[in-house]
C-alpha cells in the first residue's frame, strides 16, 4: 500500500490539472461583428517526454464566424504569450490568416509552469492556459 500512495498522489493531481485546465468554450465578439474562440488541444503537456504518447505541443485552434454563424476566411491571427514567457515558448506561426473559419498555431515551452496563450482577432484576445511539466515517473519497477 505504501508503494502506491505517490502513484494515486499523482493520478490524483493529474485528475486535477485536466479539470482545472478543461477547455472553456467562450466566444467574443470582435468589433465587425466575428464570434472568436480560442481552443488547446492540450492544456498539459511535457517536457521531453519518455513515453511518446506524453503530448509535447499544444495546438491552439481561433475559429472565426460571421454574423450568420458561417466560418470567416482571409482573418488575421495574431498568437502570443505573456511577456515574462516570451524567451521560453515559441508558436508556430506567429501570425497567419483564418482558412475554412480556423487558424492554427503550433504551442511549445522549454521549461515548466504554466502560460497564458492569447490569439488577437480584430480587437478581441480570447486566452487559454497550457501548463507544461515534466513527464511522470514510471511506477512499478521490478525489485
């Protein structure tokens, strides 16, 4: 019993994070009348991850629909982080425009904690959070 106790500590504070960091779907309304929403595909990732299923990018998604509800091309993205992460997280690309109503940028960090993403459409900033950590330690082991 006492082998397991830091494994269900860590299940228990992974369980946390994904709840605490869960997707909000909210739209805002830009000033020529887009709904703008900001989604992560993973709001935790890792650090150099041991095991390949660990996801090591995020990829954030802005979806852009006019006034009828109808996806809004040729919009201009822009991507960014809080300043004080600027020199510790990259997105790819930086700018670019909506095609099919959706705009993608490719979230990576070269260390831990957690960082407010943003994606600016016209004068509205929709923002997410992306914590990033290092990978678990493998459980079990053979002794």
């Amino acid at each position: 019993m006492v082998r397991s106790v830091p494994a269900i500590c860590l299940c228990c504070m992974l369980l946390w994070v994904s709840i605490a960091c869960a997707p909000k779907h909210t739209e805002l309304l830009s000033e020529h009348g887009y709904r703008v929403s900001l989604h992560v595909s993973e709001p935790l990732i890792f650090l150099n991850p041991r095991r390949s299923n660990l996801p090591e990018a995020a990829v954030l998604v802005v979806r852009v629909r006019d006034a009828q509800g109808q996806p809004a091309d040729g919009i201009p993205v822009r991507f960014s982080v809080e300043s004080s992460w600027t020199q510790n997280a990259s997105l790819t690309p930086a700018e670019t425009l909506t095609r099919n109503g959706e705009a993608r940028a490719i979230f990576q960090a070269n260390t831990i904690g957690v960082v407010q993403v943003m994606a600016q459409v016209d004068n509205v900033t929709p923002e997410a959070r992306i914590t990033i950590d290092t990978p678990p330690s493998p459980t079990g082991g053979g002794s």
